[in-house]
C-alpha cells in the first residue's frame, strides 16, 4: 500500500497547510475521524469520488495530490485481466 501511504501523506499536507482538523474535514466530507485517519496514515485505500470531495473542501486542485507519484505501479503490483 505504498501508493496509498503517499497519497495519505499528502492528504495530510494539504490539511495542514490549510489549518484545518481531521475532525473539521472529516465533518465536511461526512466520514468519520477514525476513516480520514485511516487515509491519512495510507491503512485504507481512498476512491476518487471521496479525494474529489477532501479537494474541494482544501480548496486545492485534485492533481496536486498526485504531483510527482509514480505513474505506474511494479510489475509484481499490478493486477491481471
């Protein structure tokens, strides 16, 4: 869950950097603290409609969170058809 970790990382950064609480963010995207943790420490995946939703509250653009992420995942990582 590497991926997931980063993406979590930057979750976090941008919360930050907005001074904003986990409890705040969580409230506004209707999640609870304990599951925007879980996102923020990369212990759970985070679908697009929900980064979608933690972007607009940050009021930061959505590519931010992926700026500078691997573009693909190792071989042994990806999934078959």
């Amino acid at each position: 869950m590497a991926e997931a970790a980063l993406l979590g990382g930057r979750i976090r950064l941008y919360r930050q950097m907005r001074g904003r609480t986990q409890i705040e963010v969580a409230r506004a995207i209707s999640i609870t603290y304990a599951e925007l943790t879980a996102f923020e420490r990369g212990r759970a995946r985070i679908c697009a409609a929900m980064l979608n939703r933690i972007a607009l509250f940050l009021e930061v653009p959505i590519q931010a969170f992926y700026a500078d992420l691997p573009a693909t995942l190792p071989p042994s990582r990806m999934r078959r058809p």
